[in-house]
C-alpha cells in the first residue's frame, strides 16, 4: 500500500499519490471507473481535479456517489473574480454530485496581474472564503505551472495562509538553476508553515515534438520505461513531505501506483542516465507555457 501522511495542516492523511483526475476528462465512464477501482486498490485516498478538466468532474460523479467518505476531494476554478469562482464552484459540486469538496484551489495562479486581482477585494479569493464560511470547502489551495511558479506561490502565501500548493516538481528540473532555487524557498516556507505540497510532471520525459507519431493521452511526452518511472517517482516521495499527483496518461498509472508502493531510494546513476534522454518541460525565458 502507498503511504499516508499529514496532508498540511489540513488533518487529513493523504496517501503520497493524489490522483490527478484530468486522466479522465476525454474518458468513456466504463474505462474511468475502472480507473478510480484501481487506484481505490492501491490505497489511494485523495482526488484532484478541476472545473476545466474536461467531463472529469462528471466521471468522477459515479464513483463518488459510493466513495465520497473515503476520498479527500479537491477541486480547481480558474476564474480571477468572485463572482466567476463562486459560480465555478457551485458548478463543480453540480457536477460530481457532492455538496462539498475538501479542498478548492486557484487554478495556475502566475500571472502577476492576475494573481493581484484574485487575492482582492472582489477577487476568486473572496468568494472562495465565503465558501469555506457556508461549508462548502474546508480548505483553499493555489496551483501553477512554469518556472515562475514557485516563485508567485511564495507571494499569494505572503497574502494569504493557504493550505496547500502545487507545483512542477522532478529530477530534470531540480537541474535547472533558477526554477530549482525558487523551489526549495518554497520547500522551506510550506514546510516551517505546515502547507501541503503537490508536485506534478514528475514523470515528464519532454515535450512533444511534430514528427511523434504515438497516441497523445497528456500534453507532454510522459516516461514509459517501469525504471525511470520508478526512478521518477522515488525521485519526489524521498523527499519528506512531498506529495506526487499522477500523470494525465493512465496508461502508465500502474506503474506509478507500483514505484510508490515501494520504498523510495535514490538512485542517481540511473536519474542522470534517465536525464539524457529527457529535456525540461519548463525552461525560464523559452518555454513557460502549457501547450
């Protein structure tokens, strides 16, 4: 089984993967209840998900209807204004079937310009508070990609005590100067404040490039091979207090599901090996973009 611990601040102990739940948003329900059965197999007690994610919210309904006590729930808006992150929210409990998710979060909040108007008076953050008063969400999150992430994650926590964030997280990008500083300020900050800390693109090997030919399940290239995926996910989760969301393609949650079932060890022969076949998906000034 995956191990649990503390979730934050939040109370909750959440196992190490959290699934990430945009794997079902072009799926037929069939196939995404086969998925929730297996991750539910492997001790998986956490769900993330968001508004944008496809019909995620909508597949998740089923399985929810018979599981939600033993899920921590989580959701994402990417409105900056209150009265789009009220409405967001509301739609989302619509759509899972649920009247009240564990954790919302802003959704890829980087922007400057953005991330002032959502932490204003009449911003996301306004009407996301209200909704923790109604008992609607017990906790609110941030999220982001990019390399600036780390970095703007920093500043919405000087504003506000946010429970929990997520960010791009892996071997490949620890490599890289700049996004790897701002990372462990991050690290540091959330850990002296008990802020939970999601990672994602652990498995990234890079980005996809016009002449691949094989089936598309994530934005990115993902890692195939059972030892680098291993190596990845060790990678993140021997880190204390690391949390790892699993990849959009499922075609390798079982193999992710398997590496963190394990216990992590480091292998740097091979993460160094495993980095010449891999390229940043994130690179400061180039290619901050989700595509």
């Amino acid at each position: 089984m995956i191990e649990r611990i503390p979730f934050g601040n939040t109370g909750h102990d959440s196992s190490r993967i959290i699934f990430g739940a945009a794997a079902l948003g072009g799926m037929k329900q069939a196939r995404a209840d086969a998925t929730l059965d297996l991750v539910l197999e492997h001790g998986v007690n956490h769900i993330d998900t968001a508004a944008s994610y496809g019909d995620s919210e909508l597949r998740l309904a089923p399985f929810l209807s018979g599981h939600r006590d033993e899920f921590f729930l989580a959701t994402k808006t990417g409105e900056r204004t209150a009265a789009g992150a009220r409405d967001s929210l509301h739609r989302s409990l619509e759509r899972m079937g649920v009247d009240r998710v564990d954790m919302i979060q802003m959704h890829n909040l980087v922007d400057e310009d953005e991330r002032a108007g959502a932490l204003a008076a009449g911003g996301a953050l306004e009407a996301l508070i209200e909704a923790k008063a109604q008992g609607l969400t017990r906790f609110i999150g941030v999220t982001g990609h990019g390399t600036w992430v780390a970095a703007a994650h920093l500043m919405s926590l000087a504003a506000y005590s946010f429970d929990a964030v997520l960010a791009p997280y892996s071997f490949a990008l620890n490599a890289s100067g700049p996004y790897s500083v701002d990372f462990e300020r991050l690290y540091t900050t959330c850990r002296e404040n008990k802020v939970a800390i999601q990672t994602i693109k652990s498995v990234a090997r890079r980005r996809w490039c016009e002449e691949d030919d094989e089936t598309r399940f994530s934005w990115y290239m993902p890692l195939r091979d059972a030892d680098s995926i291993r190596r990845a996910v060790h990678f993140v989760l021997a880190r204390e207090g690391l949390f790892l969301n699993s990849s959009s393609d499922t075609t390798i949650l079982p193999l992710i599901l398997s590496a963190a079932s394990e216990r992590p060890q480091i292998d740097e022969t091979g993460l160094r090996s495993d980095l010449e076949d891999m390229e940043p998906i994130f690179v400061r000034g180039k290619t901050d973009e989700v595509r």
